[in-house]
C-alpha cells in the first residue's frame, strides 16, 4: 500500500483564502513556531484589574489572534479515524 503525504511546500499569504481554513502559519527564517489558524482570526480581549493603594486600575488588552507577520503556510492533516470513534 502506497500513503500519499500532504504537499508540504510553503504556500504564499497572497494564496490563502477562507476556503482554505485553518493552516499553519510560518515566518521565515524558522525561528519559532507555527501559528495555527487563520488571518481572520481576532483574538480576545482580556479585563486586567490591578490594586495599588487602595486604587483599582482596569487595563484592557487584545490577547491572541493573527500575528500579521507570518508568509508563508502549510495544511496540516487531522487524524479523521479520532472523529469516528
């Protein structure tokens, strides 16, 4: 039996669209880790409140998302035999 691999030839940004989905994300040199997901990918905002002398000071901030710095991308493939059990 002969297993077909995935391409695994990096793809440009401009060569994604949300037909494609979720992929892994990679910026040249490798020097990190992929991200995972997608451009579109927003993040969420996180409520921090510190105490300081009796004072509350409420800090918001974006956490996670689209780095927007990575090129290039990869499909990865999921293991379809976990979903049917």
């Amino acid at each position: 039996m002969t297993m077909i691999l995935p391409d695994r030839t990096p793809k440009p940004l401009s060569e994604w669209s949300e037909e494609d989905g979720d992929v892994l994300w990679w910026k040249f040199p490798l020097d990190e880790a992929p991200y995972c997901g997608t451009p579109n990918d927003c993040g969420h905002t996180v409520e921090m409140h510190h105490y300081h002398q009796g004072q509350v000071k409420i800090t918001r901030t974006e956490v996670g998302g689209w780095p927007g710095y990575h090129t290039h991308w990869t499909r990865f493939e999921t293991p379809i035999e976990a979903w049917k059990r």
